[in-house]
C-alpha cells in the first residue's frame, strides 16, 4: 500500500511502543506500521477533518483498528504523552520547522524523529541541529522526484557538520545508495551548467566549487 516515498520514511523507524504520524492525510503510513509490528499503538493526527476521515475509512476494515487514535490537531500539540516516535512527511519545511518550534522541548524528548519534506531539506537539516538534535539516519527514494528522509535524535552534544554535509545528507554521503548516486550525478550536471551561463565571477566559483566537492564523493564510488 506504501509508495516509494512512505517506504523510505517507515524504514527510518524501529520499533517503538507509540508512534504519532502527523499529517497522516490517508493514514497510510500507520496502518503499516502496526501491521508489520513497527509500532504498538498509532496516532494517526491532521489539522484538517477531510484527511482524518480518510484515514478512518482506510482503518475501517484493518484488524488493528483498535490500536489507532485519530486526533484533529495542529503538529502533536494535542496528542497525550507518552509519544517514542513522530513521524512527519510530505509538508514543507517551513511548516515542519514551525510544528518542531511550538513544542521544541517535547520534541527534546522524543527518541525518534522522522522527518521528510518536499524541499530545502538543508534548511531543515540545519534547523534541527541548532536547536540541539543529532542526524542518525537518512534514506532516499525516487518516483519522479527524489526524496529525502531524515532522522533526528535529541542530542547534548554538538553537530560540527560541514556545510556540505548538511546540504546533501551525512549519513547519506557515507553510504553507497545507487539512488543518491544519481542524485548527485543530476546535481553535478546542473551545477556545471549554471557555472557556465552565469554571468556573476562569484557565483561561478560557488559552483564550481560544489560541483568539485560532488565530483570527488563519485569519484570515490567509481
């Protein structure tokens, strides 16, 4: 039932006792996870009413109906502790910046934190960190657009990530996924066609200088 998108977010996610999907639309991704025992018990949480019942009708006739709650809220400000697991994918970064702001410290106690957005997973990569969060695993998919999961763990240690790092993924820059690969293959090419339309000596040399750093991480999977 999973697309490839929600099979990379639900591989980032051990086992755990309860798990909160958060702008679960369809509530795909919790009717999985308690079939195949990755969770215990599900909230299944949307701000809007038309996706909960979607997800309701896509519970309906599952025999782990009766470990699923529907919950109307915004982010997980209304789901009752004890929470191990926070899903949240699909949303823009902006959006998931802003559900992680309003109850940071919660968030500072949640073990696991998936979290896939539609773009500018740099910025959310670099968010998380500063406010005191550790990468500890990232998965890629492609179906016409490449997508991006991370995962998040509360941290009292520091992050010295580079700015490289941050913008194309730790974890996945150390893992020889053919996906990403491409990935940056596709991200090389177009740098080097920007490097050579663009006017700008600066933002030439910005260029250049990426596109080197992704053509050395090739080079050594070559």
């Amino acid at each position: 039932m999973l697309d490839v998108r929600l099979r990379a977010v639900l591989s980032l996610v051990k086992p755990c006792t309860i798990l909160a999907d958060v702008g679960t639309d369809h509530g795909y991704l919790p009717l999985e996870a308690l079939k195949t025992g990755v969770c215990e018990q599900a909230f299944a949480a949307d701000l809007n009413e038309l996706p909960l019942q979607r997800a309701r009708d896509t519970f309906a006739q599952s025999d782990v109906k009766d470990r699923v709650t529907f919950i109307r809220c915004s982010g997980i400000r209304d789901i009752p502790d004890p929470i191990d697991t926070v899903v949240i994918a699909g949303m823009g970064a902006e959006t998931v910046m802003q559900i992680v702001t309003e109850d940071l410290e919660r968030f500072r106690r949640i073990p696991q934190i998936v979290l896939q957005v539609n773009k500018d997973v740099e910025s959310l990569r670099r968010f998380m960190v500063q406010r005191g969060f550790d990468i500890v695993d990232e998965a890629i998919a492609y179906k016409r657009h490449y997508y991006v999961v991370v995962k998040f763990a509360p941290t009292a240690i520091p992050s010295g990530y580079t700015p490289f790092q941050l913008k194309y993924g730790p974890i996945l820059l150390s893992k020889k996924d053919p996906i990403f690969l491409n990935h940056l293959a596709s991200r090389l090419n177009h740098l080097m066609d920007l490097a050579h339309r663009v006017s700008d000596e600066n933002k030439r040399d910005a260029f250049v200088l990426e596109a080197d750093a992704i053509r050395n991480v090739l080079d050594k999977e070559s």
